[in-house]
C-alpha cells in the first residue's frame, strides 16, 4: 500500500517544514527559479548528514565514498573522501571505516567486533562492473545498544546481582574484617595461610598438607612478567625433602641455572679448535647445550655445515655432536629449538662441574660443494643446573 499524503488543501496552506526549516514555495511565485533554487538550498542543508560517507558508483568497478564525520575507536574521526576505490572482479566487498578512521575494503567480510567499524556499504561486482551497491550505513545509525558497544564489561548475572545486592550476611563491619590482614580474626570469613613476622628479619608463609597421600603435596606457581614470562613452579621432592622448581617441562632441584656462551660475530669461514667458552660459575650439571646461527650454511653438498664438540677441562662433555647443516634450511636455526642434530652429553660424570672448571669448544666447518652462503653469528650456549645442597 502507497503512504499517503496529507490533503491537497493542507499540502497548498503550508509555507514552512517545522522540523527541517525548509521553506514551500507559493502558489504563483515569480520569479519561480529563484524560489526553487531556494528551497533546494535549504532542502540540501538539511540533508547534509544524510550524505556523509555514502558510497556510490564511479565506473566500471570504481566506488567513491564522500567525506564526512562519524565516531569509531572512542574517537570522534574527521574522515576525507578518498580516491576512487577499484574492487575485485566476480567478489562481494564490505566498505567499512575501521576503527582508525579509515576507509577500507575487505572480501571477506567487516571485523567481528561490531564496536570496531562503522559499515558503509556492500558492493556486488563481476569481471568490469558493479551489479549492486548496497547502502549499510543505517546499521550504525539504528542498532540495539549492547553491553560490547556500550563499553560494559561485566556479565548479566554480575549487573543483576549489583542491582540486587549481595547476600545480606556480607555487612560493611564483615568486610572490613575480612581486609584487615592476618592480625586480624578474619578466619571466620574465610581461612588465612599461618603466617609469622619478624620485625628484624623476612615475613615466613607455612604451608602445610596433612594428607598421607603419597600424590598429595604442595606447589606454588609464580611468573615474573618479562623477567619470567612462563609460569615456574616451585615443590618438595618427597623422595629427598629437597626444594624443586619446574620450568618448561624440566626439574631442578633448588632454585634457577646458571649459563656461559660463546659467540663468533659475521661468517664463519673455517674450522676452530680449543677456543675457551668460559669457567664454570657455580658448581652443578650441565644438563643443555645449544648451537645456534643466524644464518645457516647453504651449499651445494647439503651435509656442508657445523659440528660442535665441548669438553671439560680437556674431557669430552659431548658423545656425539651438536649439528647444523644446509640440510637444515636457510635463515635462523638452533639445535635446542628442532633444528639440526643435537648433542649427546656424557653421563660418566664429565658432565658434573665444579666451579672454575674450563670449559672448551672444537666448532667444525664442513665445506664441500659449492656455498653460497657461510654460517653467520654463531653462538654456543652451555646450561649448568645447580648442584644439590650438601
């Protein structure tokens, strides 16, 4: 059914639209054009909005977008009209403004963040035209409100419970024992870790697990951010009743490893022997090496490469050697990350050091067929995990 329009009468009384300002022009008006052109004018104005960031067709495959304002990134943006846009043949394209206020394109549809993007318009096209343009921006301008778009970031159940208050037994007197630290008699609220301080010396915490489980024990996880990005977790060996720590699927008893490396700056170019990595800092195991180049070989003879032997105050750590090879690809490889072969460490006790103890490398540089490019900034990192407290 057609909208209908008021009555011819009242259409003829009316000089002025209220809400726009737009001025109708009277009946016999002469000069006829000046009016017209008038009431155009004012009809633009307030039409203006209505044009920001309209896209339409240019030729062939161009759409251009119109300049205009909107609020995108919790940003007000000030968005200029960019060059003519050509899409993809035979593609469905999304116009959108991202959330820096720029106009992009995407075949694979806007992001899925609605409160990221204001959608401009979807364009349908085959191999040299537009077959459809389809104006989307009344989804930005009426759309339900919702929590994401709103900037809410609590649940319904916790808005509702707000709303609702909490149970009635949590009064202010309650909660503020709750927080008042372990001095106070909080535990009636909740259960506190025994704790114990010194004024002269370091706060102690006490676990304690009363199961006679032989699984049952205690672990504290911690991570440093940056310092220690992945989590470590520190236990009791119940076999020995030493500290242990955890770290990337590897125990050690006490706390850490020490580490002492060796490098070569630019292309290494042939073979090294006896070169001192450095002494042993602390008295332990070295239970890791690692060799590593930021570019390794390339040569026509895919075994051209490195091998790495070490040894312990003139005693072989290694039974077989650390290896990288043009086998192994070209750019960054490290034997400790998959790459190569790697070493195989005694297990007759060359491998327990004592602090001071020198430790050396014979860096093998295989070069048989034809390279094209020599390993280049090579490292060799040893990995000492502490000896057991006596």
């Amino acid at each position: 059914m057609p909208e209908t329009y008021p009555a011819d009468s009242e259409l003829l009384a009316l000089s002025q639209d209220d809400a726009t300002g737009v001025e109708y022009i009277p009946t016999g008006q002469s000069p006829y054009a000046t009016a017209y052109r008038r009431m155009l004018y004012r009809l633009l104005r307030a039409a203006e909005r209505a044009n920001d960031l309209r896209v339409y067709p240019v030729g062939g495959r161009l759409v251009g977008v119109r300049a205009g304002r909107c609020f995108v990134g919790a940003q007000p943006r000030e968005v200029p009209a960019p060059s003519p846009i050509e899409l993809n043949p035979d593609a469905t394209t999304h116009v959108y403004v991202n959330e820096a206020g720029t106009v992009t394109t995407s075949t694979t549809g806007p992001p899925a963040d609605r409160a990221a993007f204001i959608p401009l318009a979807q364009v349908v096209t085959d191999g040299d035209s537009i077959t459809q343009l389809t104006d989307l921006r009344g989804e930005a301008i009426l759309q339900a409100q919702t929590a994401a778009l709103a900037g809410i970031t609590a649940s319904t159940d916790e808005i509702n419970r707000a709303l609702a208050g909490i149970d009635a037994g949590v009064t202010a007197a309650a909660l503020s024992q709750l927080t008042g630290g372990s001095q106070t008699t909080a535990d009636s609220q909740h259960r506190h870790i025994d704790t114990s301080q010194s004024v002269d010396g370091p706060a102690t915490i006490t676990f304690s697990n009363q199961s006679a489980d032989s699984a049952a024990t205690i672990g504290v996880d911690f991570a440093l951010p940056l310092a220690m990005p992945d989590v470590t977790r520190l236990g009791v060996d119940r076999a020995t009743g030493y500290l242990t720590q955890s770290h990337l699927g590897q125990a050690y008893h006490l706390l850490g490893t020490s580490t002492i490396q060796w490098t070569h700056s630019g292309a290494l170019s042939s073979t090294i022997t006896g070169r001192l990595i450095g002494s042993a800092p602390i008295s332990g195991e070295v239970v890791g090496l690692a060799l590593s180049v930021s570019l390794n070989t390339q040569s026509s003879d895919p075994a051209d490469g490195l091998s790495l032997t070490v040894s312990v105050n003139g005693s072989a750590l290694t039974t077989s050697p650390a290896t990288l090879t043009a086998a192994d690809g070209a750019g960054f490889r490290c034997t400790d990350q998959g790459d190569g072969s790697a070493a195989a460490l005694a297990t007759n006790g060359t491998q327990d050091v004592s602090r001071g103890d020198l430790i050396t490398l014979d860096l093998v540089y295989t070069a048989s067929g034809t390279v094209t490019q020599q390993p280049t900034d090579t490292a060799v990192l040893a990995v000492i995990k502490p000896d057991r407290p006596a």
